[in-house]
C-alpha cells in the first residue's frame, strides 16, 4: 500500500462527497471548518479523568496532567449546551448517541424493568430492538402502539398501555421522525406508574436547539439525549440533557469506568465550537430546515415522486419519507435499488426511503434552489444520468457556510 493511501483516500473523499454530491441523507451534516478543525487539535492526543475519589487509598482529583485547558474545554462545551438546550445539566461526554442511550437508559432502570419504546417497524431506533440495548442491560423491551397514517403514536392507547405494563422507562424519539410528539398525555401516564420519560433527540437535536419541532424537556421529557451529528451540525458524538440533580448525578455515575473512559476531547471541542455557532445561527438554521424540508416535499411530489404525508404538509422535521410501494410500482425499484441508482447521479439518499434536508440547508440552500434540485432528483429517479448537473447545482454553494 502506499505511504499515502488514507490522505489520497481523504482527497478523494472530499472532493466526491463535499464538492461534488448534494447529500440528502437525514442522519448527516457538516460541520463548520471551524469545528472540522478542531477535530485534529492536540486534544486528539491527550485526556482529562476527574476522579476526585481515593484511590488506591489516597486521594485523587484527575488520573492525568497537563489537563487545565482539556478539563475547561469541556467545562464550557457544557455551559453551551445548557445554555443552547435551556436545561440545568448537561453532559457532553457520550461517544455516540447510541452510548448516550444506554447512559439515560443504565442511569434509569435496574435489570428486569421494562421498556417501552416506538417499533423499528416505524422508524423506531433499531437499538432499542430485544436484542441489542434491552438484552444488554437486562431489560425487558415492549413497543408502543402507533398510528402509521399519521406517522405518530396512537396515544390514548400507548397511554393505557403505560398504565397497563407498568414500564420503568417510556422512550420517544426515532430514526424515521417527522412529526412531533404530543408529549402531555403520554407524560401523564408516566406520572401514574412511576415512569421515567426519555426522548431520543438523536434526528433533531439541531431542530430543538434552534427552536424548532418540539421542547422535549419542557413538554415533559426527563432526559433528552441523542446524536450531535444529525440536524446538529456538530462531529460525531453524543450528548445527554436534564433539568433534574438526581438523573444528573446518575448519569455523571455511569461514565467513567462504567460505559465510558476516554470522551474525545477533540471531539468535545468542536462540539463546543457547533454549540457557540447553533446559539448564534440555529434559530434561522432550524427554521429554513424545515421550510426546505416542506418544499422539496411539494416539489418531488410534483414531479411524481412518491412523498409521504401530503396532508400533514409532508413533515415538520428534517426528514421526508418516500412510500415504497408507489416508488415500486413507479420505479420497479426497492428502495435499496434506487437509493444505488440516485448515487449514480451524485444524489445520495439513504436505503430506507428518507430523504433529509439538514445538509442541503448547511450549504445555503433554500426554497427558490429547490426546484431545480427537485428537478435533477426526478430525473435520475427515471433513469436519466444527471451527475454534471448535479456537481454544477452543487459548485454554485461552493462551501459558503451560512449558518456559522
Ligand atoms: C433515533 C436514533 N437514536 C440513536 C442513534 C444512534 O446514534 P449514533 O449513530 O450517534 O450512535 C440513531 C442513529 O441513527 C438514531 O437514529
């Protein structure tokens, strides 16, 4: 192999995926250069382990030193997000949003509790599936019942299944989310059992941090946890929010040594930098998000593309959802064909049917651009080879970050 296979691959990357695909997938983003570039600063190198315990019978503050700036760093990445969240606590340390799961899972139930979380069948996050989280921490993992003609819960009777299972944690949130939950009832059922809300903002938490689609915490959530990487346009990572001193000190008691003990303090550092521009940009970033995400709903659905949710205004989210039967009977496509044939022309959606306008939104585009995206979508959707067109779309942005 030559000595400079991974930088001729990083080259090749970049100039693909950034300069010449438009990127329509829900769970990507980019972050600033700014935040990009602190991803290789020497906080890549180093740590920071607050212990202040004994150990080994004398007292210790932190495993390490040379850590005054590692250990604010982190500090201030909290104090964003508390201040961008408006929440008393927050923690920035979770490698994933699948880590920051099983931390608000771990850090609310005991082994032998069930959970109630939306089936996969429904966009529900696969994590939450038997095998994978539950049967890892010992738990048992039912479903809550869903309405799928309004992409939503079917709530007066996933409330009495609250109250008839008696779960230990109850968790909203999914990977396929268009339309935000109506929390109260749900949170009252909770309130009856003893059960702790948990919402897995992982999809929309740049949403939220601008003030779009919903307030988890003020509407009821216990815990909002999820990715930083989705609509927040933050490196990959996870983050976990409270208003309440007893989760926090549960949650902070289930990091070091338990699920976690490296964080990636480059990682948190530019998570700190996404944070310091979402307060400033997110209000206007989330809402051209979401007007994106409605438009192009109207302007694919136009042109035969067969886009969900027409009468619900196609999505309040990021996300737009195609129905695989229509694309099926239109296309003679699964929909795993079709997300192949949409990269042969440089348009990257997902093998799922999602189509997201996080990215798209990053790089400046909004509804007057989205015809013209529409039009190159529904072209390569019958076939035809619009990859140049589609590279010409994409140079006109040329990296102008609006939102930082
Ligand atoms: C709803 C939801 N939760 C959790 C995760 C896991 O996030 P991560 O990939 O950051 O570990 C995902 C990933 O797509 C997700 O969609």
């Amino acid at each position: 192999m030559k000595s400079t296979y991974f930088l001729d691959s990083m080259r090749a990357q970049e100039k693909w995926r950034i300069e010449e695909c438009i990127n329509l997938m829900p769970s990507e983003n980019q972050t600033s250069p700014q935040a990009r570039a602190l991803l290789s600063a020497d906080f890549v190198n180093r740590y920071t382990l607050t212990v202040n315990a004994e150990y080994a019978g004398e007292y210790m503050e932190n495993s390490y030193r040379g850590t005054r700036i590692t250990t604010e760093i982190e500090r201030k990445a909290e104090e964003l997000a508390r201040e961008v969240y408006g929440c008393k606590y927050a923690c920035v340390e979770p490698l994933s949003g699948h880590i920051a799961a099983m931390i608000a899972i771990v850090s609310t139930t005991s082994r032998g509790d069930k959970v109630l979380a939306i089936s996969e069948e429904f966009g529900g996050y696969d994590g939450y599936a038997q095998k994978y989280i539950p049967d890892i921490v010992g738990l048992r993992a039912g479903k809550l019942p869903f309405e799928a003609s309004k992409w939503n819960l079917d709530y007066e009777a996933a409330a009495a299944q609250i109250r008839r299972q008696k779960p230990k944690v109850v968790i909203l949130g999914a990977s396929l989310i268009l339309f935000p939950y109506d929390m109260p009832p749900i949170k009252e059922a909770c309130d009856g059992v003893g059960a702790t809300l948990l919402y897995d903002g992982s999809h929309v938490m740049g949403l939220i941090a601008g003030g779009e689609f919903q307030k988890p915490l003020r509407q009821g959530a216990d815990i909002l946890y999820g990715s930083t990487h989705k609509t927040l346009p933050g490196p990959q990572g996870g983050i976990v929010l409270t208003d309440s001193k007893e989760m926090d000190k549960a949650i902070r008691g289930n990091l070091t040594w338990r699920l976690m003990d490296n964080a990636h303090w480059n990682r948190i550092a530019s998570l700190g930098q996404t944070l310091l521009e979402m307060r400033r940009f997110g209000p206007a970033y989330a809402r051209q998000v979401v007007r994106n995400s409605k438009r192009l709903g109207k302007e694919l659905k136009e042109r035969g593309v067969p886009i969900m949710f027409e009468e619900l205004g196609f999505s309040e989210s990021h996300q737009l959802l195609m129905d695989r039967r229509a694309l099926k009977a239109r296309y003679h496509l699964t929909v795993n064909d079709f997300a192949n044939r949409m990269e042969r022309s440089n348009l990257i959606i997902d093998a799922v049917g999602r189509i997201g306008t996080c990215e798209l939104t990053r790089i400046g585009m909004k509804e007057k651009h989205l015809p013209e995206l529409a039009d190159l979508f529904a072209a390569a959707a019958g076939g035809k080879a619009v990859k140049k067109q589609v590279k010409a779309l994409r140079n006109q942005f040329d990296m102008d970050f609006r939102y930082r």
